[in-house]
C-alpha cells in the first residue's frame, strides 16, 4: 500500500485541492499516481487555493475572465428570458403585457436574493460544489446527491441547449443551413470543447471579446432605446403574425405565476461561479464573490432595462422574430448596429455552453472525491482542467444534439428544472448554516435565504407542472436514477476499500520467495535485457515459450532450442506446448500451476517489448505482449512487468 491509512475508508482518493492539503499532482496519462496528502481534507473556510504554486497561477482566472468564463449562461439568457415571460403574459392579451415589468422586477429580485445567497456559499465553501457541498454539510447525503444530480442534468442540457439555440439564430439568417444544423452543432460543441481542453483561462481569453461585444451592445441598445418616444423602425415585425390572444384570459395569480417560472429561465448559471471557485487566482473567494456580483449587477440591469423597453414600445410578440430582435430594430433602428446585436447575441448563445465546461467538470471532481463518481474525473491536467469531465460533459451534449436532431424546441422543455432544484435546496441549507453558526445578523441572512427557498421551490414545481407533458417527466426520471447511480458507485468504493483493508494498518511487509517468467519467442537483444533485468528482480528465473504442433511451427522451435543451448544464458528455457493457436493462456495456465505447487513463491511476469521511435511505428507491432498480459491479468494473481526496450536508445527501460 502506498500510505498508511486513508480517511473515510477512501480508496485511491483522487488529490484533494482544498486548502492545506500538501498533494501529489497526478500525471497527464490518466493514471492515479496515489496521494501524497498529509491531510485529506481542507478547512471549512478559506480560499481555496492558498497553497497553489505559482506555476499553477497562470492557469487559473481573475475575476474579469471568470466573468467570461463562467457567466456566458446567464448573460445568454437575457435574449430568452424577457421573451418568456412575455410569451406567457401574451394569453392575457395587451394589458397583460402591462405586467411585463413587475413580472421582471419580481425575478430582479429573487437574482438579488441568489447572489447574495452564493456570495456566502462562496465565502463558507471555497472548495466549490454550490449547492451539492451545502446539502452535503446540513441536509444530508442523500439530499446532497438529489442536488448534485439535478445540477449535472442542468449542465449536460445547458450544454445542448446554448448550442442548438445559437445554431439555430445562424439557420435563422441563412436558411440554407437548417438540413445540415445538427453537424454544425456538433462542429461547435468540438471547437467549445477543444479550447476548454486547453484549460478554462484559455476558455476565458477566447470568450472575453464575444462577452464584452454582447454586453456593450445591450447595455448600448437599452440607453439608446430609453431616449426615444416611438420605435426607431419596425421592420423586423413588420409581416409576422401577432401571438397576442384575441380571446384574452384574466390576468390572475396563477397566470403570473407562470410567468415568473418561466421567465426565471434567465437565472440559470447564477450558480456556477460557486461550483467553481477553485478555478480562480488566490484570493479564490474574494474574486469569486466579486465576479458573481458582477454578474447579478450586469444580468439584473439588463433584464429590466429589456423589460422597461418592451413596454416603453408597446411590443408584441410575432411569430418567426425574436423579442430580443424586435428591441434591437426600435431602439437603434434596421442598420448596422442592429446587426451587431444580432451577432452577438448568436455567437453568445452557442458559446454560453461554456458555462457547463467551466462549474460540471469540478462538480464531478468533487463528487468523485467523495466517492460517487469515478476517480478518474477527479484528475486534473497540467493546466489545471479536469479533462475527462469535460470529455464525458461532451460526450454526453453531443448524443443529446444527435437525438434531437439540432432542434432547441425539443430541448428546452427540459431545461431550468434541475437548477431550481439546486437553487431551492442551496437556499434551504443555508437557512440551517445561519441557525448553526449564529453569527451577527444571522436571522436576517436566514430569512433572505428563506423567502429565495420558497420563491424558487414555488418555480420549480410551477415549471415541472407547466412542462410536464412537454418533457419534464424525462426529468422527474433521471434525477433519481442518477442518485441510484451515485450511490452504486459508493457501495462499490466500499467494497473496494474493505478488501483493500483501506484505514487499517497492514501487516509488516516481509520477502517471500521470488520467481520471474519471461516469454520469449526468439534471441535478440530484447531478451538479453530481459534476462539481466530477471536475474536482478528474482531468485529464480525461467524462460517460456509457447509452441505449436502445426509442420510449419517447427522450425522455428528447433531454431530457438538451438540458439539457446548455443547461447547458454544460465536461464532455462521451457516449452509450453499449445493444441491451438492461443498464445496467453500457455502461460497462464503455467503460472496457475506453479501457484498451486508453490503458494508462498512470489510469482512475476516479466514481458519485454520493444518501445518504437515514432507513434506510427506502433501499427508495425504484433501486441504479443498485449495478449500475454491480458490472460495473465484475467486467469493469475501474478504480477505483471512490462519491460520496454526503447529502440531510439541504446540501452532498455522500464
């Protein structure tokens, strides 16, 4: 065993990146390299990232870039939100519309209610995970993983949803493309994904321009759009069918109530900056709280600017054109500038999936480090990216785009569910973090994280209602089954740690007898070094061969028996004869046998191969080492070295 205990019974704990941990960084390879930690687990409080090296620096984000790495959904959603919400109140016709800007001041608030919220989830859970690490700390295990689970779903369909959205605003202006949408979605999700390969501060200085283009142009449109009496132009609409109801509802609570679910679509991603507080440059927390703010600020101000524009205008919605369209054509008119804002906007959705590639990928770690996914998503890269988070993250939008043929209708009825999950369940374990820790002010703390509790639980059972027929019930199935699956993965560990004998304190270790069996299947220099590097690692060392009754086998057996006996290495030489063509199970059947003859005798296998100078040398190869390990691996306890001859060198390593 490479240490003495492990806490919590955990077996190969993927490193830890809490504060205060001292750890052995895995290689880039996806091998677990083991831990090195003293401790495995940080404080409760504190940045994060105090003790990151200054190499590591450069690899992680200000708060400027993790504004663009990390807000990409929730500044995106302000071209859908207002329009939902106007949607809904359209059923009520033009006096419903009136209630456009209470209905958005209402969500303004709630916004405040979360960042405020996430500021203290940040400042009391520096190591990230958002509303699974406060679940986890005051609600339970099994809440925890309902939040957790309700979060990846959120990412993975935020994911599909941003591209397909921002695909579908290029199909808009060149018709042309709309049979071939679901190869351009995935050639987007490809070019998301090869650039957070590189790292989420890559991701951040790619993102930052298209970012501040989107916001400039808002915020430009919303000034412009306040000093005028009357549209700019109209053209846009001009032509399209009005969606305003001519047999108009009432409007009543339930009315605006779904109103308000559904506008509290722009909301999503409001949470990643605390699933990824590890991502920033110490002082992580600090900056972290600074870009959520930032973030709440500039999301807040364009959601009610939109909103005073929509009445100011007295806009309809019209079948075929976007609201967002429609603002951009009456405050700066149909030119120039209001094809910058429609750009933007198009390339800001297909890159809000970014958001899921920044706050999933430390999730998963998080919960592989608590043993509920596998270890190997809790490995980072050299440039502190948790790569096979972001490859399943992929994977996994990619079969999502596949399936609904690049259309966003069929997704968005799945979307924004599983983040007023977490949203509801972040808020409640706050409430209980204020009641426990009673600081100063701590009952209005509560109370605020109270009132965002039950606004946001009142949306999600709203939008599940609303949208259940349409999808949601998709939803309402997978978050179980994905606790099911988290809690698999956790049994498993068990097991695999009571075997292992894992917190325990094993035996001393002692020497037992040693035999190492090498393969050979001709004389060459590979198997001198074999032989010396046998004769270093054991006390007795035997070659094998497998042989076959075919004619035309004999050969070659008689040549080897003579150039051995020639040779005379000391070693013997045993034949292993085989009635097939099998080459592995010979020798797995030798080794069962010794096994059996000989308990206490440590057994090895030593399979030399040789180690070619290009990559594309490879495909010359017979993987005759490959097959010997694998039967050896599937039918004997023996160990298995692999000793590799480097051809472009004189000498052998392995």
């Amino acid at each position: 065993m490479s240490m003495v205990s492990q806490p919590d019974g955990r077996p190969e704990e993927p490193p830890d990146t809490t504060t205060g941990a001292v750890t052995t960084q895995p290689n880039d390879t996806g091998a677990d390299t083991g831990s090195g930690r003293v401790s495995a687990h940080g404080p409760a409080h504190g940045s994060g990232d105090a003790t990151a090296p200054a190499s590591d620096t450069r690899h992680r984000l200000t708060a400027l870039q993790g504004l663009a790495a990390l807000s990409l959904d929730a500044m995106a959603s302000v071209a859908y939100g207002p329009e939902s919400i106007v949607l809904v109140l359209a059923a009520a016709g033009g006096y419903g519309l009136g209630f456009t800007l209470p209905v958005t001041l209402a969500i303004a608030a709630l916004l405040a209610v979360l960042v405020a919220s996430y500021r203290q989830v940040i400042a009391a859970y520096p190591n990230g995970g958002g509303s699974y690490a406060v679940a986890k700390a005051h609600l339970g295990r099994r809440t925890a993983l309902v939040a957790a689970a309700s979060l990846l779903l959120d990412y993975v369909l935020n994911v599909a949803v941003s591209v397909t959205a921002g695909v579908a605003a290029l199909t808009s202006a060149f018709p042309a493309l709309y049979d071939d949408r679901t190869g351009i979605c995935l050639a987007v999700l490809v070019i998301i994904t090869g650039i957070n390969l590189r790292g989420i501060v890559d991701s951040a200085k790619a993102f930052l321009l298209p970012t501040a283009v989107f916001i400039g142009a808002i915020l430009t449109m919303i000034v412009a759009g306040l000093f005028r009496d009357a549209p700019a132009s109209t053209v846009t609409a001009d032509g399209h069918t009005s969606v305003l109801a001519h047999n108009a509802t009432a409007v009543g609570a339930l009315l605006l109530l779904k109103a308000f679910a559904s506008g509290c679509s722009a909301l999503t991603g409001v949470e990643a900056v605390a699933n990824a507080v590890p991502s920033f440059r110490a002082p992580a927390a600090k900056r972290a709280q600074r870009t959520e703010v930032a973030l709440g600020a500039l999301l807040g101000v364009m959601l009610i600017g939109l909103s005073v524009l929509i009445g100011r205008f007295h806009l309809q919605p019209v079948e075929g054109v976007t609201v967002l369209a429609q603002l951009a054509d009456a405050s700066l008119g149909h030119n120039g500038a209001f094809y910058v804002v429609q750009f933007a906007t198009m390339v800001l959705l297909a890159l809000a999936a970014n958001t899921s590639f920044g706050g999933l990928p430390v999730l998963m770690g998080l919960l592989a480090r608590d043993n509920y996914l596998p270890h190997v998503f809790g490995l980072k890269a050299d440039r502190q990216v948790h790569r096979h988070g972001v490859l399943a993250l992929a994977a996994v939008a990619a079969a999502l785009l596949v399936f609904s043929g690049g259309d966003v209708n069929t997704l968005v009825p799945l979307f924004a569910i599983g983040v007023f999950v977490g949203f509801t369940l972040c808020q409640i374990g706050m409430v209980r973090h204020w009641r426990l820790d009673r600081s100063p002010r701590w009952r209005g703390k509560a109370l605020l994280n109270g009132f965002g509790a039950l606004l946001t639980g009142v949306s999600a059972i709203v939008v599940t209602a609303t949208k259940f027929t349409e999808g949601a019930w998709l939803i309402v199935i997978a978050l179980p089954l994905l606790v099911l699956v988290f809690e698999a993965v956790h049994r498993a560990y068990a097991r695999i740690g009571e075997r292992l004998g894992l917190g325990r304190v094993p035996e001393p270790p002692h020497r037992a007898p040693s035999l190492v069996i090498v393969p050979v299947s001709h004389l060459s220099r590979l198997t001198c070094e074999a032989l010396n590097a046998a004769v270093s690692l054991g006390d007795e060392v035997v070659a094998v061969t497998v042989t076959y009754g075919a004619p035309e086998d004999r050969p070659a057996a008689e040549a080897l028996r003579r150039d051995w006996e020639l040779w005379n290495p000391g070693v013997e030489l045993l034949e292993l004869p085989s009635g097939t063509r099998s080459l592995g199970r010979p020798i797995a059947a030798y080794v069962t046998g010794l096994t059996a003859r000989h308990p206490t005798t440590r057994v090895t296998v030593l399979i030399p191969e040789a180690e070619p100078a290009h990559l594309w040398q490879r495909l010359l190869q017979n993987q005759r080492g490959a097959v010997v390990a694998r039967a050896v691996r599937r039918d004997t306890d023996a160990v298995i070295c692999r000793l590799r001859f480097r051809l472009e060198q004189q000498g052998a390593r392995s």
